[in-house]
C-alpha cells in the first residue's frame, strides 16, 4: 500500500485503459480521442473552472499504478480530475468544445502542473476502493460502468465456486448475490449486442443502451428464458438464443416514426414478460399487435371476456353520470347510445344462448 502522497507531473499521468466509464471503443486509444469523450460530459468544463480558480484539492489525490515505463502510471482513480488538469495546461488537446475550453483558460488562474498522487503496485489493490466509492458511495457510477467493474472485481475471486463468487461481490458492494449475477449476466449479453453493432438499431449506441433496462427485463424468469438463460442470472448463458437477444433488444430499444418503442415504458417490462410466455400472445406481438393487444390474449378468453365487460359497465356509468355536465349533446350522442344498446342485446343475446346450451 502507498504511504505518502506524491507530486507527480502531469505528462507522467495517462489515462487508464480499463476505466469501466469508457466505451469499449475507447478503451486504450489516444488522450486525444479520450478527451473528446469526456467533454461530453458538462462536469469537466465545470471540473476545470473549480481547478482553475482554487487549485487541485490536496486532500483527495488520485490513485494510480505503474504504467510500465519509468516514472509514468494509469490513473485508476481520477480520471475525469485528470482530464480537467491536463486542459487547463494545454487547450489544444480539446477536440471539441473548443470555445469553452479556451474561456474557462482564459479565466483561470491557477495551473497545476503536478497532481497529488496515491502510487499503488498493482491494480486489484484500488478495485476493492471503488466499489465502495462509485457504487454504493455518492459518486454512483451509471449501471453498465459498475456491471464492468464487478466483472473486473470478479477476478479476485475466479478460484471460488460461481454462487460463492456472487456473494463475496455482493459483500463488497452491500447488495444481494441475484443482483451481482444478473449485472453479470446483462454484462454478458451487452458485448454480444455491441459486438454485433447493436442490431443496426438506429440512434443505439453504447451511450444510449439502457443498461439498466436490459438487466430489469432479465429479473423476469419468461423473459430470460425466451432468450435461452437458466435465469436471469445465468452468466455462464451456455443457452443463449442470439435470434432471441437480437428480438427483445428491438422490443426495447428500436423507436418507429414517433419516437415510441415497442415496449413503451419501462414499467410494461411486467406486460412484456407475460407476452413471451404465451405462445399465442407472442405470436399477435411479432406480427404487428401492440404491447397492449397482445397482453389481452395471455389473460384467457374468459377473463378477457369479463374484463372487458367490467371496463364498459364502468364507462357506461361514469358517463351517465356526467351527461348532465355537457352543454352541447346532439343527436349524434343519441345515435352512438342507441348503437351501444343493439350491441349490448346482441351480446347478451349470445350469452343466454350459451348458457341455456350449458344447461340442457
């Protein structure tokens, strides 16, 4: 373990290449294409002005690990500090953003040249810190960064059977095994989606995949066995159906002419796993019903029968009772009541055939 801060010059500091926040896309390439990324991100524009007026805080240095070469480390820790120092000395890093940048330099006045550094030997040794820190501390990591990290902290425990590997991750991060297995899991599916290039689904890319949907959706046990997991924490995924993967990440993900997936809100995921248990549901579903249409069919002719007549009944009433508020009724009102009724006796019509049948 380190036991003193040091000063080190901000050319020896490198970005690391296993951040769990970067892309897998940027994950080892040039500061250049890595500072693009963070810009993105309104915090190092305010990171840098922070800097730029009071200096670097000494009483939270970054943490780092050799990077190979003397006297130059990884910035496993701090990263986004890291970005906003390296800026501040040298704008024209900036591939983007390039205006705001350039003013938040022009009114700084401090320019660090050397951060606080925390030097460890090896990396597993921070891991452990940033489970604590970014996920169950304040600085939250987003879902798929924290899935990634668990993946990396899962590496000091490979010579543990699968379940008790789940559980000393859990320990760590103050969760339940079932939720470090299905981060995994999702984890597991997330890089043959990306690796296929998110199905061609336009607008989808590492940035805008709902992580966190994904892994709901697999907490359903009919959603994770349509895809061919034992549950929705399967990590191994040996079953794993591709052609299945690739459908329910169009359900989720892929919007038509409004905007609208074909899931709709995350808390149709319930309506969602219902449909692909049914057969016939699914089906109505992949060719064309909506979410809404094709729930109806997983409930049974009976219930859907009642429901329905339960929803008139109620409409029915409710609108008796307001007819007395509307100022402009017209014979159309009339017409559509009078339609309602022939429907109303023709169903029942139907009803008492069907139980006089039953009857005899």
């Amino acid at each position: 373990m380190p036991n003193r801060i040091q000063q080190i010059p901000i050319e020896h500091l490198h970005f690391d290449p296993k951040n769990p926040r970067l892309p897998t896309t940027l994950q080892g390439k040039d500061e250049r294409e890595v500072l693009g990324w963070m810009l993105h991100d309104a915090g190092i524009i305010d990171l840098m002005r922070s800097i730029g007026e009071q200096g670097f805080f000494e009483g939270e240095p970054i943490l780092t690990v050799p990077a190979g070469d003397d006297n130059h480390y990884y910035v496993v820790e701090g990263n986004r500090r890291l970005a906003a120092a390296k800026l501040l000395l040298n704008p024209g890093l900036a591939p983007t953003k390039q205006k705001s940048v350039a003013a938040v330099v022009e009114a700084a006045r401090e320019f660090p040249r050397t951060l606080p550094v925390l030097v460890y030997p090896e990396r597993g040794a921070i891991i452990r810190y940033l489970g604590f820190r970014h996920i169950t501390g304040v600085k939250a990591w987003d879902p798929l960064a924290k899935a990634r990290y668990l993946d990396e902290l899962r590496s000091t425990v490979r010579d543990l059977p699968r379940e008790r590997q789940h559980q000393v991750l859990a320990k760590e991060i103050g969760s339940r095994a079932d939720y470090v297995a299905r981060q995994l899991a999702g984890l597991r599916i997330y890089e043959e989606i990306e690796g296929r290039r998110f199905f061609d689904i336009p607008g989808l890319s590492e940035e805008s995949f709902q992580f966190a949907l994904f892994t709901t959706a697999l907490n359903y046990s009919t959603i994770a066995g349509f895809l061919g997991l034992e549950s929705g924490g399967d990590v191994d995924a040996v079953g794993l159906q591709l052609t299945r993967v690739e459908r329910l990440t169009n359900w989720l993900y892929r919007k038509n002419d409004r905007g609208k997936t074909a899931l709709g809100e995350s808390r149709n995921l319930a309506k969602l796993a219902e449909v692909v248990g049914s057969e016939k549901a699914l089906d109505a579903f992949e060719r064309g019903a909506s979410l809404e249409e094709a729930h109806i069919l997983t409930s049974g002719p009976a219930r859907v029968f009642r429901e329905s007549l339960v929803i008139s009944q109620n409409n029915l009433q409710h609108a008796r009772d307001n007819a007395h508020l509307v100022d402009d009724l017209g014979q159309g009102d009339v017409d559509r009541l009078t339609d309602i009724m022939k429907l109303a006796r023709g169903t029942r019509s139907i009803v008492e055939d069907l139980v006089a049948d039953e009857e005899d």
